[in-house]
C-alpha cells in the first residue's frame, strides 16, 4: 500500500490552559519509543463550553481528509481535562456506564466518527492509591469538579466513607473549608486535592485547611502534578504527613486511554 494513503493517526487533549500539558509530553515520548512515525499527539484548548459543539463538528467534517504537512489524517482519540469533563458528556454519542455514573469522560474514543466517552481517571486514581491502601478513617475530597467525581466514586468501592469541601457548598454530603477544624480532622485519614490550586505558576497558593492540625497519621494527595511538590503537600510533610502528587495516577489513566484507543 502507499505510504500516502494510511491515515496519519492523531490524539489530543482537549481543555481551557494547556500550556502545563502532561499528555502531550508523555504520549509524545512514547510514541517516539514505539517507533511510531505515523501517531501525533496535540493540545486542543477550547476557550468555552460552546466552541466544543465546534470542534466536534469540525472533526465530524473533515474526518479523515484533515492534511498536516501533506499527510491525510484521522482523530482517533481525546484525552479531555478541566474545565470540560462533564461538558463531554454532551458532546458523545454513547457513554460509558461507568463515566455516566461518575458524570465525566477524560477519555474519548472515536472511530467512524462516533465519540464514546469513558472515565479512565478511576481507574488511575486507585491504582495511585494502592500504596496508602487500607485508608484506616475518612477521607475529604476539596473541591467538587469533574475530577472530585472520579475521586468519590473509587472511595465508595474502596468503602471510604467521605464528605466533599467546596467554597460554595450544595448537599448534605458537602461542607465549606471554615467547617475543617481540629475535631474533623481527627475523624480523617485522607484529604484529596482535587482543585488546581497551587498548579503552577501559583505555586505558594495552597488549599484553605487547617494544617497545623495535620499529623502523622494523615494522608495528602494532591491531584496537581506540577510542580512536583505543591505547597499543599509541603504543609502536609512539616506536620510529618504522607503526601503524594497526582503523577502517577496521570501516568496510569494515560495508559488507559491507550489501551481504550488500541481497542
């Protein structure tokens, strides 16, 4: 077959400030290794919910016939992050029973132009988690995002009993951060970073707890990656906590969404 008539295989992840991107890094690092002249990963920021119905349009049109560099090419899958995972759920022809339970897809796979939607954060999160496993107490997730979503929903199989912390808290399951104090947190063994607080370049900012509660019997886990070692988890190791990034749970979702788009 000619070398010009096989699609040049494009991924991407779609989100609002791309510019810290962790997949394309990575999914372009392992394409290298693999020897995979033919696959391209791309940043696809969207400045607002509706330039998404755009996007999706855009790609439905031009499906394989898109050109980069005189190659025909298909988009064969999306990676989606803040602030648009719940967004996707409207923009995917089939969702998954997982993501639909979670109410976010991080993960699209497309193929003949029909978008499946899939939550491939759960499946990073506990296996991040493994390491901290049993979790002795109760856990605080701060924020109540698209990613505070996949959190809640791995704690409840984990049988992690939790409350979710917001600014502008709604439920009965939700309190705000002035509610945190010494009391709660000796009921708490982990509390979840799910904001983007502290991501760079606003690295002295860090979540509104009481940290000089904090001690060595509990856990941080901040979802933020960069930097590596966010204010949040350095207030965590002076009161001699065990702390964590979002790393490795990036890196497991992200070999996920590989295997899903390999499918």
């Amino acid at each position: 077959m000619d070398s010009k008539q096989i699609p040049h295989s494009v991924f991407g992840l779609i989100g609002q400030r791309l510019d810290y991107s962790f997949s394309k890094f990575y999914f372009s690092e392992k394409f290298e290794k693999l020897g995979l002249e033919d696959h391209e990963y791309r940043n696809f920021e969207i400045e607002q919910e509706e330039d998404l119905v755009c996007f999706r349009e855009s790609v439905t049109y031009n499906s394989s016939t898109q050109t980069t560099n005189g190659k025909n090419e298909i988009i064969r899958g999306l990676n989606v992050t803040i602030p648009y995972k719940e967004s996707m759920l409207k923009i995917c022809d089939h969702i998954t029973p997982e993501a639909e339970a979670i109410g976010a897809v991080n993960t699209v796979v497309i193929e003949d132009n029909v978008w499946t939607g899939h939550n491939t954060d759960v499946y990073g999160f506990a296996k991040s988690l493994e390491p901290f496993l049993p979790i002795a107490q109760n856990a605080l997730i701060l924020g109540t995002g698209g990613a505070s979503k996949a959190i809640a929903y791995t704690l409840e199989a984990l049988k992690v009993p939790f409350l979710f912390v917001s600014r502008n808290p709604d439920g009965e399951y939700c309190i705000p951060y002035d509610k945190i104090d010494d009391e709660v947190l000796k009921i708490i063994s982990l509390i979840i970073n799910s904001t983007p607080v502290g991501t760079f370049p606003d690295v002295a900012d860090k979540p509104a707890i009481p940290y000089q509660h904090l001690t060595k019997k509990h856990i941080l886990y901040d979802l933020v990656y960069n930097p590596s070692n966010t204010m949040f988890m350095k207030m965590g190791k002076v009161k001699g906590a065990r702390v964590t990034n979002g790393y490795q749970m990036l890196v497991h979702q992200a070999e996920k969404s590989w295997e899903l788009w390999n499918e």
